[in-house]
C-alpha cells in the first residue's frame, strides 16, 4: 500500500470508530428528555448508557481474539453491518426496555470497530509511525466522546431524538464502503480455528452480574442478600474464566499477556481513561440540563472546552511522539491533567461560573487526549506480534470496564447522594409544591417516580432547590474518578520506556521468519497457527513519508 492507499483506508477506519464512539455518547444530553418519554426510571437513564458499555466491554476481547484467527477486513464489515442495524433499532424503540436491548446490540457492533480499526492500522502502519495516526484518532475519539452529545441535543430539538440513533446508519454505510474498497492486507489463516466458547460465557456472566450490582446497589443497599446473590455469582464468573483461559487452547484473554509489564501497567492506567471519557461525558450532560436549566443543544455546545482539551492535545502530542519517538513524558503529563481536572469537577455547584466549569472540562479532555491512545501505541509496540489482536483488544476492554463501572458508580453515588438530599430538603420541597397548586402536585408526582427532571420551564420555587441538589449529587459522582486517576498515574511512571518499532505488524511477522530452514520455517508457521495468527503470500509494505529505510 502506498501513503495514499494507507490514508484512504485509514479514513474508512477512523469513520467507523467515529461511529463507534458517537453511539456511546450522542444520548448524553438527550437522555432527560428520551427516558420519561419512554416511561423510564433514573435507574433506565444509567442502563441506557451502561448497557451499550458492557455490551463493548464484552464483545471487544471477542473482537480481539477473532482478529488473530480469522480475516480482520471482513471482521470489521461484520461489525459494521451489527452497528448499522442495531442503530435503526434503537430509533425505532417503544419502550426503555427495547431501546436498551438494541443499545446492547450497538455496543457489540461498537466493540468490533473500536478493536478493529486499531488492529487493521497495526497491519499498515509502524509504530513509530503511527502516533501521528494515533493523534488522529484520539481526536476522532474526542470529536465523538464530546461531539456526540451537541449532535444529539441539536437532533433532539429539531428533528426528535430518534435521530439521536438513525444518524449512525448513513455514517455506517459510509465506512462499510470506505473500507470495502480502499483497505488492502494479506492476511491468511491455516490450521483450525478455536473459539473459547466457555470463556465468552464466563466473562459475560462475571462482568453483567457485576455491573446489575453496581447499577442497582442504591435501591437494595450494599449489605443485603440481594448484594450477597449478584457479587457472589460475579465474582464466581471471575473464577471460572480465569481457570478457563489457563486450561484451552485459545483464550480469550491469554493470562501470559499479563507477564509483560507494559501490558499489565497500561490496563492498569486505563481504567481511569474509561471513566474520564463516559462518566464525564453522561453526567456533565445531566449537570447543564438539571442543574443549570439549559436544553440538550444548550448543554451540548457547553461541553465543548472538553473536546477542545482532547483534540488539541492529542493531535499535538501524536506529532510529538512520531517526530521524537519518546512518549512517556506525555502520559505522564496526561495523567496529571486527568487528575486535576477530575478533581475540579468534584467541586460543581449550580452556580459555579461556566467559564470555569469550561476550564475544569478543558485540563480534564487535556489529560484524557494524552493518553487514551498513546495507551494502546506502547502495548501493540511491545506485544507480541501474532497476538497483536488480543494485546490491543484487551487494553481497550479494561479500559471499556472501567468505563462501564465507572458509569455505573457514579449512577449509583448520584442517586444515593440526590435521595439523601432530598429527604434532607423535603420540607423546603414541600412548602414550594403546596406553592403552585395543581401544577407542584404534578412535579411532586415525577420526583416520586424516581427520574430526574429538566429544569428549564420548571417553577423558579422548585427549580433552585432541584438545581442545588443535583449540582452536589453530581459533583459528588465525580470524586469516584479521583483515586482511579491518581492510580493511573502510578502506573504510568512505572511503564518500560521501550523505543518505539519501525516495521508494521505484518513485516514484523514476516521478518520473524526470515533466514530459517524448510523445517524451521515449517515449525514457525504452526506456532504462528497456534498463536492465532498467521501471514502469508505477498507482505503488504507501507510507504510513509519520512521512513529512512525506504
């Protein structure tokens, strides 16, 4: 492929993970005004996100694994297709029991793009070569993650909110075409596939019991049976996959990954990227509607200091690292913006100016934009490379998890923090209702149903005294991300500072099997087979601009 070939498909490839991303977040500003709608509960608005974030954290080591054993270009058009249709779905939901079904399906598409567009860019570009690409992408990411909600506040005032979903279907067919037409490897496998079955039900069983947990512990208390029955068979789902990716032959999760630092250091620190990326994104949407009285647009343009942070950042540091080749300055930088702006966001109040509410979202985006991506670079750098697949995919599902349970805790802190409020309130609350007749009888009777209602219209009476509780049940939420970043932080000082590769995944492979005997070669290519991965015919060789070698 030649540098136009490699940006052509890598366009298609950052289409698709612009998909994948904006479906986690488009429904962020909109969520207040689809959940009632639908006859939900605050515990649907928190499932309607966290659905689709267990859903990818699932299906991403799938993804990852299937990449080694089978064609990665018709693993990502599979992917799309699940996407585009769990999209249409999702528009056309009734219910909020219908539409987290078909979220769920959007998050098992959405974990195919996310894996697969990072492992088919391993495929053609090197790792020195592919910061810049990864700069590219984080903003892609970042464009997605704070752009998604101005989308879909802007489609839910003009058009409905069902546009919120229906957008990904044009999007996806675009990339499906992108790709199709434009992405080149050789990429052949020989010898018998193994899928592990059993551990694909383990992990779903461990993370879904978990994550129900997590969603739902406000309601029935963390001593409870109901606490008891849920942690007890998740924590047994743990056990049982463990044991199972030591015994087959083809793990989903091989546990030798864990034996390289570098791996192990960058799960670590990538769990907090999770939670910087949806929790904030889903709640700081709740916090301009609820507590400040803005629309989804409104609250949507709002956000936009945080995608400033993300895309500045990490187009400019991903130049950096492909000029210099040194990257762990910049995490650790990134890290220690991640922890400020956390901490900053700890301390809303409903009448925190916005333009340092905007600076807060900005160092927040900032270290997020740092080191999300730079994550991903340094595991494939030092992976293996004929588990380039399950490396990549696996950094991407603790970082997923982290999200997922991040989300869910702070859904959980929010409600706990907002009934405490409340109750603690109740008879400034009261007197205001008894105030407005009819009318503060039929909010008092939205309060009751558990959601969290929109301010803007609302009572001025009702209005300040919901605002000043949501505020700090939110600001509350927010200081879950502040040991999670500190831990990352740690975990960054402590990565191998590895020079960064100058051959792509498959000349890597290929060079491996350079200068051996027939017998030799013969015996590599089964240990390739039972790796997961093997390339053969015609190595494709990248061209890029700048490459001594060429």
């Amino acid at each position: 492929m030649s540098h136009r070939q490699v940006m052509q498909a890598f366009t298609g490839l950052l289409l698709a993970l612009f998909c994948s991303m904006m479906s986690m977040t488009v429904v962020g500003t909109s969520l207040p005004i689809i959940v009632p709608e639908l006859g939900g509960t605050q515990t649907d608005y928190t499932w309607v996100v966290t659905m689709t974030l267990l859903t990818t954290a699932i299906s991403t080591p799938i993804w990852g694994k299937l990449a080694d054993l089978l064609n990665r270009k018709v693993l990502m058009l599979t992917a799309l297709v699940i996407f585009v249709l769990a999209s249409a779905g999702a528009g056309l939901s009734q219910s909020a029991g219908m539409l987290i079904l078909f979220r769920a399906f959007q998050g098992i598409g959405g974990g195919g793009l996310q894996s697969m567009s990072q492992i088919l860019m391993a495929d053609i570009i090197s790792p020195r070569d592919r910061g810049r690409y990864m700069g590219f992408m984080a903003g892609v990411m970042a464009i997605g993650t704070v752009g998604g909600p101005i989308l879909g506040g802007f489609l839910t005032d003009s058009v409905g909110w069902r546009w919120n979903f229906y957008v990904g279907v044009p999007l996806g067919v675009l990339a499906f075409i992108v790709i199709l037409f434009t992405m080149r490897i050789n990429q052949i496998r020989t010898g018998k596939v193994r899928i592990d079955y059993l551990g694909i039900v383990f992990l779903a069983v461990a993370a879904g019991f978990l994550l129900v947990w997590i969603s739902n512990v406000s309601d029935y208390g963390w001593i409870s049976w109901q606490t008891l029955y849920m942690v007890g068979i998740g924590v047994l789902g743990v056990i049982a996959f463990i044991i199972t990716e030591s015994k087959v032959a083809e793990p989903l999760i091989p546990l030798s990954l864990f034996r390289n630092r570098t791996f192990t250091l960058a799960v670590v620190a990538s769990i907090s990227i999770g939670v910087s990326m949806f929790g904030t994104a889903v709640y700081l949407g709740q916090y301009m509607q609820i507590s400040r009285g803005y629309g989804p647009t409104e609250a949507g343009l709002l956000t936009i200091p945080m995608a400033v942070g993300m895309f500045g950042a990490s187009t400019v540091v991903g130049q950096l690292v492909t000029r210099t080749g040194k990257w762990k300055r910049y995490l650790i930088i990134g890290a220690v913006f991640s922890i400020v702006g956390t901490s900053l966001l700890s301390t809303l109040r409903f009448d925190t100016p916005l333009w340092l509410v905007g600076v807060f979202m900005f160092f927040l985006g900032a270290g997020t934009g740092m080191t999300m991506q730079n994550l991903v670079l340094v595991v494939q750098n030092a992976a293996d490379p004929s588990k380039i697949g399950v490396a990549s995919s696996g950094v991407n599902f603790f970082r997923s998890v982290g999200g997922t349970t991040g989300v869910a805790i702070m859904g959980s802190v929010l409600a706990t923090s907002m009934s405490n409020q409340l109750t603690d309130r109740a008879a400034d609350l009261q007197a205001a209702i008894a105030s407005l007749g009819a009318e503060g009888a039929q909010i008092a009777q939205e309060l009751a149903s558990g959601a969290l209602p929109t301010t803007r219209g609302m009572p001025e009476a009702i209005a300040t005294i919901i605002e000043d509780v949501s505020a700090q049940a939110i600001s509350h939420a927010f200081l879950v991300g502040i040991p999670l970043a500190v831990i990352s932080l740690i975990a960054m000082c402590f990565l191998p500072n590895k020079r960064l590769a100058t051959k792509t995944t498959q000349e890597r492979l290929a060079e491996g099997r350079e200068g051996l005997t027939d017998g030799e070669e013969a015996a590599s290519e089964v240990a390739l087979a039972q790796a997961g991965a093997v390339a053969t015919g015609p190595v494709p060789v990248v061209r890029t601009e700048g490459d001594e070698r060429r």
